[in-house]
C-alpha cells in the first residue's frame, strides 16, 4: 500500500493501490451530499475558526494517520424545524401518558366507590332512621324533672315554620343549596383555599345534605372514608328525595345541644316556646348552634351564642334573606331561657329509674312518659338541706359527701340526694353505695328482743364486755349499770345492743332485718348488733318505714307509671302485697322506744313541732359513717354523712350533721301538713298510740332482768323466757296500773 508524500501545498490523500491517473477523481468535501451520518454532533457546536485550527494541527502533527471527515454545518431553517419536529413529539407524549394516566386515575376512583360503597348497607335498603327512645321523667306534680336521650321535640314541618328560619340555616351552612346535587363543588373549593389562607380548618365545604347524611346514618368521626360514604348517602339523598324534604329532615333532626335534637325541641329548651314562633333574633340564635352545640349552647356560653346569632344575621343580609333593618332590629333580643330542666341531683333519681327501667317493661323502642312519685318541691328542698350544710361544716368535720331519701310510709321516694355535686360524680351514694349503718342496725336487734317477750322497760345492764378478745365499748367510755331498753336505745348504749343480739341469737335478727327490708348480706356474728355489716341507704329507710305505716312490709320505690306519649299504659305500679312484717303491738312499744331517742337521746337536737317522731341515730367505727333515720306518720328520711373513700371524718357524729340536716328538712316537708300521731295500733280511734305517747320515759327498772349472758369465752345465749307481765298487755297494765 503506497502512500502520498507530503508537498509544500499540503497533505496527499493515500492513493490505496489506485493508479495515479486516477488519484485526481476523489471527492472534496464540496463535494459531498450531506446524510444521514453527516448531521452535527455536539462537538461541533464549536466555532468555525476553532474547528479549522484543529483541523490544521491534526494535519501536521499527524500525517500518518487516517482522513477525518468533516461534517456539513445544518442551516438555522432546518434546525427549527427539527426543533418543531421533537416538540410536536413531546406534545404527543404528554398527551399520550396524560390519557393513560387519566384512565388509572378514573379505574382507581371507580374502585375507591365501590369499596366505600361496600361498607354501606344497600342503598335500596337504606330507610330513613326513626329517633332514638326519648325517656321524659315527670314528678308526681307532672311537671318535667328530667330527660334521658333526645328531647322529645315533635317533627314540624317546613310549611309550619316562620320562612326566615330555615333560611337561616341555608345563609350560614350552605347558600347554594337549591342549586348544588348533594355536594358543592364550589363550596368544597371556597373552604380550601380559606383553610390554606388561615393555615389551618376554618370553614367546612359539607352541604347541607352531608350532614344530614351523617347526622341519619353515619358516626362523627373525622376520617377519609367517613367523608366518601358521607358524600356517597348525600347523592343518595338528593335522588331520593326533594330539596324541601331534605331541608324539613335536616330541621327536625340536627342537634342544639342540651339534649334537643330538632328545632322544636331546641325552641321549647332554649326559648320555652314552638319553633312556628320563634322570632328572626332566636331563629339566628338556633342556625349558628350547629357549629358547635355544645360550645354555643345558650344556657353555657349566652355571649359566644349572641355573637355567633350576630353572624347569622349578617350572612342573612348578605343572601337577601332579610334587610338590613331587620337585622339590626333582631340584634341582641333573643330571649332565650337559659334554666336548664333536670339539672341538679335529681339527676340521681334519673339514674336510679334507668337502672330499674328494663325490668319494668323490658327494652325500650319507642319514646316514654315516666310518671314518679319525687315531689320537686322536696327534692329542691332536700337538695339546698345537704348542700348547704356540707358547704359550712364539711371541712371542719373532713366530711366531703352526703346523701339523703326521704319516703312516705308506703315506701314511695319523694326525695333523693345520691351526692353534692351530679355534675362532678354521678355516683349514687343513696342507692348504690353501701356502707356501715352503726347504731342505725339497733332497732332490729331490739325489735327481735321485743318480739321474744321483752318490754320498753326490761332491764339490762350497761358493763363492759370481753367476746372472745372483742371489746365493745360505748360513745364516751361510759357505763350506767342497770337501765331499760327504752333508755338503752335512746343513749344508743353499745353493750346492751350487744348483750340483747346474743340473747335472741345473731341469726334472729338478721331475719328481721330481712323481713323489714333489708336485702344485703347480713353476717349473723355478735357485732352485727353494732351494725357492721354495709347497707344501702335508700334499703335501710325503706325498713324502717314498717314502724311508720302500723308494721306493713314496703318495696322503696320510684316509679309510679310508664305510658307512651300518646298515652298508652306500658307499666302501672300496684300496691305492694308484703303484709304485716311486725305485729302492731310491737310496733308501739318501738315507736315508743325511738320516740324517745329525740326527746332526750343521741337525736334530741331534732326538732319537728306539732308532730310525734322517732328515730334512731348511728355511727360506725372510727366516725367513717354518720346517720340519722327519722320518721313522722307522713314521712320516713334518712340521712347519710362521710367521705367516698371511707376515711375517717373528725368525730362527725349521727347526732351532729345528720340531726341538722333532717330537722331542716323535715321541717320544710310538713309544713301545711295536718299533724297526725305515729300508727301503732289497729283499734279504733287509734287509742293504744294516745296511751304510748302520753307515757314518760321510765326512770327506774319495772321489769326484773333475766339472769345476764357470760360472755366470757365463748359466748353462750340465755333464752329469753317471757315473764307472766312481759308482753304487752302486761307493760300496759303495769304502766297504766302500776302493778
């Protein structure tokens, strides 16, 4: 292979073997036809004065090496249009990809509605829900104590209402809401970009339908998926029923607060009247409830639900649905009632009757009227009696709750204070708690002594005691040798109540107990004379309402009467058939024996004038309990004092506290009340409870004690042999006769 040498001109091409004849018929590069492996690389984005240059070096410094060939320069006409080419390329692309992802996005929203609608009942199926049982308690004056579920508000129609208050709601919820098909597009759009603006959620994009939806079918939490189904049963909505419908169900179902669903019952709550009345003032006043029932609600928050109602007005004037006049006239007159019904412990009374509701007519579907026997008057007045007397004593006692029934003779409840404060605990202490009754237990003990043959005025001795290593000991360290039972009881004396449980047997006067009421578990040992087995308050009045009503066994009871509201009878109590638990010659010598607790016992701070009553205080150990149960012929009240977590008080006493808080009470409860003596007896004209009340206190022993019980080791129990003059007949007889 020959190649070319160099001359002073330039560089010779190699000939490859070709004749040199024929070495003048090679191509120039003007020759040559640009193709398509002549376009320019990037490289040559260069200048052409630095192109050259190189070329040149490259022909100098390399002349053994091969020919570059050189590429041709593209014109600027044919670049745009290759640039033009590639963009309309690029357009193309992003078309391409745009439907494609345009399909997936469709697919995947396709399925997110199935999947959310799979977690709703049938559509077909979906029935507008009936309101949840309304539970409406009225006093035995049938006025409203309390309510327990929805305020019964009754559906009003839309026709029926004022025009400008469902356009209330319509100017501050949702202004397009003739115009949008369950959700708002614009809305939702609005309510982004005021969020994003205020950094946080200021405004709510759900229509009016949405939350009708939720309100109907769904839960209030806030999730994604809550969202969808919400929108999904808005369409459903919207399909199924006309714009008015929806706008008179949102009305007659969306919450006030206060337990008033609807706006009847938030007008009746709020404004103690119909919703077809309600002023533009109270109509503004119920449309911005809705943002925040709770917050708003008038008798909680009367400034924040003014000023919310002034922003209702304004947006109302802003969608022409009133004038400016109208709205500067309606500023500041709602005149709203802002006393709330069944406040207060009498919420007590309406727990109790929810716990005891279901075994009186069983479940509850439809909306009721509990008729009670609870007096309002004497509930308002047993409520300010325990109120107030803890608030000025219960420090200086440690005393931090208290309780109080209070029960006619026939064991209807006419008041009930479960506690100081509901809203604070709604732990009902006067019918769930159960704690030590102390010597309140006594009169069972008694009772059964009374009922083995003994008097008023059998004697006992008052002396310390040793069972088996236990020690009962009096109030004061105090022992006064022989007395009666009568002053026994009265002095509320520790070791005579004893010495008589051990007498007629601890198990007697369980059974007793049992029979006048009590239902708790009774432990059958010697202390249960002290009263150390815990009882429930409203048990323990309820047994000693037999000493009040001549000796008939009670059922402490509530409810009067259950009937629907439109007035059919579900549940009418009747008259309790226990009979004669005590003997009514037995019941005179008792009311006898505690009548005298008050003149001249532990209870003689009690005062009731006019009036015989008994009773029977009681402490339990360490001053945990403090108790006083007294009773007139009208009404039998118990009085509870101590602390929830059974600390010791400082030496709070059944005579103290209690005493006071029952006098206070008691003598509110009779006032305008014919007195009347203490039923003790079935003769006509009521002469053997004249003769009880007429007698003194014994002073001295009437009756020679049987021989005492050793208690000394183990306890043994001297029956008790009636004595030819130690029933009744002969206690008349001697106190009448003086034999």
């Amino acid at each position: 292979m020959a190649w070319g040498r160099k001359k002073s001109g330039g560089r010779k091409e190699p000939l490859f073997g070709l004749p040199a004849a024929l070495s003048d018929l090679r191509l120039s590069p003007e020759d040559r036809v640009p193709g398509g492996d002549d376009r320019p690389r990037k490289s040559d984005k260069k200048s052409d004065t630095t192109k050259t240059a190189k070329r040149r070096r490259e022909e100098i410094d390399d002349d053994d090496e091969p020919p570059v060939e050189r590429k041709p320069r593209v014109s600027r006409s044919e670049s745009k249009r290759r640039s033009k080419a590639r963009g309309g390329m690029s357009i193309g692309r992003l078309v391409y990809w745009g439907a494609v992802l345009g399909l997936w996005g469709a697919i995947a929203a396709v399925g997110v509605v199935v999947w959310v609608g799979a977690h709703l009942p049938a559509i077909q199926s979906l029935e507008i829900p009936k309101r949840p049982p309304t539970i409406q308690i009225t006093g035995v004056d049938g006025s409203t104590l309390a309510i327990r579920g929805e305020m019964p508000g009754a559906n009003v129609a839309l026709k029926d209402l004022p025009p400008y208050l469902p356009k209330a709601f319509i100017a501050i919820e949702d202004r397009r809401f003739y115009s949008h098909f369950g959700i708002d597009p614009q809305g939702i759009l609005r309510a982004a970009v005021a969020n994003i603006l205020h950094r946080g959620v200021s405004q709510g994009g759900s229509t009016l339908t949405q939350q009708l939806a939720k309100n109907l079918f769904l839960t209030q939490e806030r999730t994604l998926q809550r969202k969808l189904q919400e929108a999904e049963l808005a369409l459903w909505l919207e399909r199924k029923h006309s714009k008015n419908e929806i706008l008179e169900l949102y009305l007659n179902r969306v919450y006030f607060g206060s337990g008033a669903y609807g706006v009847e019952a938030a007008a009746q709550r709020y404004f103690g009247k119909s919703a077809k009345n309600v002023t533009i003032a109270e109509a503004a006043m119920l449309a911005g409830l809705v943002k925040s029932p709770s917050r708003l609600a008038p008798n909680r928050n009367p400034e924040g639900a003014e000023a919310r109602a002034q922003t209702v007005l304004t947006a109302m004037v802003e969608a022409k649905f009133i004038s400016e006049a109208q709205a500067q006239a309606s500023i500041g007159h709602p005149s709203y009632n802002v006393k709330p019904v069944g406040a207060g412990t009498v919420n007590y009374v309406a727990d109790w009757i929810g716990e005891v509701l279901d075994d009186l007519v069983g479940q509850i579907d439809q909306s009721v009227v509990v008729e009670t026997s609870i007096d309002p008057k004497l509930q308002a007045v047993a409520e300010a009696a325990v109120i107030d007397e803890l608030a000025a004593k219960s420090v200086k006692f440690n005393v931090s709750q208290g309780a109080l029934v209070a029960m006619s003779p026939d064991g209807a409840v006419r008041a009930m204070v479960g506690g100081r404060n509901y809203s604070e605990s709604q732990y009902n202490r006067a019918v769930t708690a159960k704690r030590q009754p102390g010597s309140a237990f006594k009169p069972f003990v008694y009772l059964t002594a009374i009922e083995a043959g003994l008097t008023p005025d059998t004697v006992r001795q008052d002396a310390p005691l040793d069972i088996k290593g236990w020690k009962p000991e009096n109030y004061g360290h105090e022992y006064f040798g022989n007395v009666t039972l009568t002053q026994a009881l009265a002095m509320s004396l520790n070791t005579v109540a004893v010495r008589l449980g051990l007498e007629v047997g601890p198990k007697n006067v369980v059974r007793t107990a049992h029979r006048l009421g009590i239902s708790s578990r009774l432990d059958a040992n010697a202390s249960i004379a002290l009263g150390t087995s815990e009882v429930s308050m409203v048990e323990l009045v309820g047994a000693y309402a037999p000493f009040a009503n001549g000796g008939l066994g009670v059922s402490p009871h509530v409810v009067t009467k259950i009937r629907t509201a439109d007035g059919k009878v579900l549940y009418q109590r009747q008259a309790d058939q226990l009979g004669q638990v005590i003997d009514p010659h037995y019941v005179a010598m008792m009311n006898t024996m505690m009548q005298e607790t008050l003149l001249s016992g532990t209870a003689h701070k009690a005062e009731l004038p006019g009036w015989m009553a008994a009773g029977k205080t009681g402490t339990s150990q360490d001053f945990r309990d403090a108790w006083f149960i007294g009773y007139t012929s009208n009404l039998v009240t118990g009085v509870w004092l101590g602390n929830d977590d059974n600390s010791p008080t400082k030496k709070a006493t059944g005579g103290g506290l209690p005493v006071e808080i029952w006098t206070r009470f008691m003598k509110a409860a009779h006032q305008g009340v014919t007195p009347a003596p203490l039923p003790a007896s079935t003769q006509p004209g009521g002469m053997l409870t004249t003769i009880a009340q007429s007698i003194s206190p014994p002073t001295s022993a009437a009756v020679a004690p049987p021989s005492p019980v050793t208690v000394r080791g183990a306890p043994t129990r001297t029956s008790v042999r009636p004595e030819a003059d130690s029933g009744l007949d002969g206690w008349l007889i001697q106190r009448l006769f003086g034999r």
